[in-house]
C-alpha cells in the first residue's frame, strides 16, 4: 500500500490571523482502472467532495438545485463502492431530508418502515414498546440495505446537471490557496487538477483529507465487535424493530423487505470472531438463543461481515476551504442505528449553510461561514455520541446497582409518557435543529 506523506503549512485566509488553512499532502504515484473520462485540466467547480459512500453522495444530491457545481471523486470502482454487504435504520428526519432532495419516491421501493420498536433488557420480561402514535406519525423510520440505497443515490445524481461524479478517481494531493483550494486526482495514471471554493472530506472514519488538515480526534475503541447478516425467518416479522440488551453487548434486529432482517449482533472481540468462524449449523444454534422463537425457524441469508466498534470525534469539523461530514467527523457505537442519520444530517445542514452565505454573497470557503456548519452539528452529534456510549456501558454491565439503575430508566420510559417521548423524538431525530 502507498505511503501517505504529507507537509501541513497552516494559516487562516484572512490577513493577520495565525490560525492554519494552508494543507497539503502527496502520495506516490500508482494507476487506477478508468471507468469514466476525467474532465479537461481546465474545469473549476465550486464544491469538490472527497467519498462517494452514502454521506458524500447525499451531500452531492442535495446540491441538485442549490445552484452550485460539484465533482463527487470515489477511488473505488462503482460495483465496489455498491457491493456492501451491510443495512441501516433509517431516522424519520432522514427520510424527510431525502424527501426534500427529491430522491425519498425511489428509494422507498426498497425501504421496510417501522411500525413498532421494541426495547428490552437481557431476560428481564418488561419490555419497552415504542408506537408510531406516540408520535402521531404512520411510522417510526425505516430500514435499507447499502447496495440499493447506494445505487438509488447514484442514479438520481445523473439528473443532477451540476454536479458530475468521477470514480474511480483517487485524489492524490491537496494544496489549500486564499482564494481556492487545488485537488490533485488521477485517473488511469493520468493526474490532473481540479480548483474548486470548497473542499467536502466524505472519505470516513480514516479520513486522509482531516489527517492532512492536521484535524485531530478524540475517542477510543470498545471491546467489542459487531457481527452483522441478513436471516430468513420462517415467520414474518411484522415490521418491527428489535433492540435487545444483554451483557456482552446490544442485539439489534432490523426488519427489511421481504420478511429479511438485518441483525447486528455486538460482542466481546474474541467472541464474535469466534462466532464469525463456527459452521452455519452451530452459529444458527447460537443465534437461535439471541433471536428467540418469536418468528420460528432461522436460516442465514447473506455471509457473516465483522468490524470492530469505535467511538471518534473530530477536533474540530472545518478548516479554511475545508469541511468534513459524516464518518470523517465523527463515528459512534451501532446501538439504536445513529451513524448514517449523524451524517445526512451533517449533509443537509451543510447545503443550507453554504446556500445562504452564497445569497447572502459570502464566500463559500471562508473559516467564518464553514464555523456556522460546525456550531449546529458538533454539540448535536456529541449528544448522540455520548448517548450511544452510555447506553452500551450502562446496558453491557452487571454491576448490581447499574442493572437496577437500568431497569428504573426502562420502568420511566414504559410507564411516564413525556420521557418515552423525548427519548423517541431523540431516537428518529426530531429533537434538535432541523435541516429542513
């Protein structure tokens, strides 16, 4: 694998303030396959966006009619960047931030919705359930698999004019300017340059962009790892979601269309490798203990995927002509299903800031505008992030006191209806500032 290497020179874009803006980084030259022709060496766009996962092309969906020319750059080939074999609940604010980019119609053809979450404890029997009158909404949000959410995404960036996507293209330098900031890509063995106002680090939780930036982090991995796959039940499973606690770690069951669901199972690191490894048979037994007999029989309808579970988040989201979204600027444990929502959130919020400093004829890269970007989502995203964590350390835990403390929380929220209702407009995203 190349080596990254990097000289940060740091300094703000306007005159007299120390604070750094000046990064750049080089990686040795290797060639990529070409799918797709690289523009002319001349193009300047106002928005260049660094990772064509699920965040980054969201953000360059939402630019559709915002006025704005984008270049979305993904280094994977596309049928890699779509072939990923994971799923994702899907928050209700999300689905009214893909309603508002215009793509919601599409993607609901392969979207299961929630009609009833239910919140347990290890083998206590009181179980916490969640309605979508608790709301007075039809639903409680929804779940999709990454290869169709993906795809749809794609697909409706076709229609977006202004914006034009290149992959594989893998961006090989950076060099931020007063006034613009210089990307250099290369596709197939061929570097050229691309100047744009903004630069968008989508490129997750290893982000090369927010490394190069000098962006440090805080955070820490967790003793655990996530064992994620589709099963086939042998009984339908009414669209409802499932989050269960036991003491090695939360058991998550998402019901997906065709009566799949997608379970993410969290486990100690030797453990879930060891489940990983077991024959189908066995791990079907061990699974079978989790699951429960609610929806009968179980068979395995995807290969098991396992990846280990970190809590991170960034110093700081932005730098002059700089600003990470999603994953690049912060990652969380998988319990309740907050990471993807975080990040089209930090999408959308960040359209509607660069659009009015653009109305307002504010120069799109500056420190001062991109600081409002981060003032709205850091505090809201370190809520969730610390949410997520003392829900897995107060639920992974068989400490007496803790287990009591717990099971007092869960009696609040089945028998005192303004907590359930703050703890479930939280969950689905509709307590805090909305992008629209």
């Amino acid at each position: 694998m190349a080596q990254l290497t990097m000289t940060s020179i740091f300094m703000d874009g306007r005159k007299g303030n120390n604070e750094s803006s000046f990064y750049r980084y080089d990686r040795p030259n290797h060639q990529l396959p070409i799918t797709k022709p690289f523009m002319s060496e001349a193009f300047d766009c106002d928005i260049a966006i660094v990772g064509g996962g699920p965040v980054g092309t969201t953000f360059a969906c939402a630019l559709k009619n915002s006025g704005f020319r984008a270049v979305l750059l993904d280094a994977k080939p596309p049928e890699v960047s779509v072939d990923v074999r994971r799923a994702y609940a899907i928050s209700l604010l999300s689905g009214r931030i893909f309603e508002q980019i215009g793509v919601w119609e599409k993607l609901q053809a392969d979207m299961s919705p929630f009609r009833r979450i239910r919140l347990s404890d290890d083998n206590d029997r009181s179980v916490v359930e969640f309605w979508p009158q608790d709301l007075d909404l039809p639903q409680l949000g929804y779940a999709i698999e990454h290869t169709p959410l993906l795809s749809q995404l794609r697909s409706f960036l076709h229609t977006c004019d202004s914006v034009q996507g290149l992959w594989p293209a893998e961006v090989v330098g950076v060099e931020s300017e007063p006034e613009a900031v210089r990307v250099r890509v290369r596709q197939d063995g061929t570097e050229r340059s691309l100047r744009a106002k903004l630069l968008v680090a989508a490129d997750g939780s290893r982000s090369r962009l927010r490394e190069a930036a000098g962006i440090g982090t805080r955070g820490w991995k967790y003793w655990q790892s996530c064992l994620t796959f589709r099963v086939k039940p042998e009984h339908p499973h009414h669209n409802i979601a499932y989050e269960r606690f036991w003491p090695d770690g939360p058991f998550a069951i998402l019901p997906l269309r065709d009566d799949r669901c997608n379970v993410v199972w969290t486990l100690p690191h030797a453990k879930a490798k060891a489940f990983l490894e077991l024959e189908e048979d066995a791990f079907i037994r061990e699974l079978s203990q989790r699951y429960g007999d609610r929806m009968g029989k179980l068979a395995l309808d995807s290969p098991r995927v396992l990846f280990p579970v970190q809590l991170m988040h960034g110093d700081r989201y932005v730098k002059h002509r700089l600003a990470l979204v999603g994953d690049a600027a912060h990652c969380c444990h998988p319990v309740g299903g907050q990471g993807l929502n975080l990040g089209i959130r930090d999408a959308a919020a960040l359209v509607r800031v660069l659009t009015q400093a653009r109305d307002a004829g504010e120069d799109i890269g500056d420190i001062r505008v991109l600081q409002r970007y981060q003032r709205w989502r850091k505090g809201e995203n370190w809520t969730i992030l610390a949410f997520t964590d003392l829900l897995d350390r107060t639920f992974s835990n068989q400490w007496l006191p803790l287990v009591g403390l717990r099971r007092s929380g869960l009696w609040l929220l089945r028998n005192v209806p303004p907590v359930k209702i703050i703890a479930l407009r939280l969950m689905t995203g509709l307590l805090g500032r909305s992008p629209v």
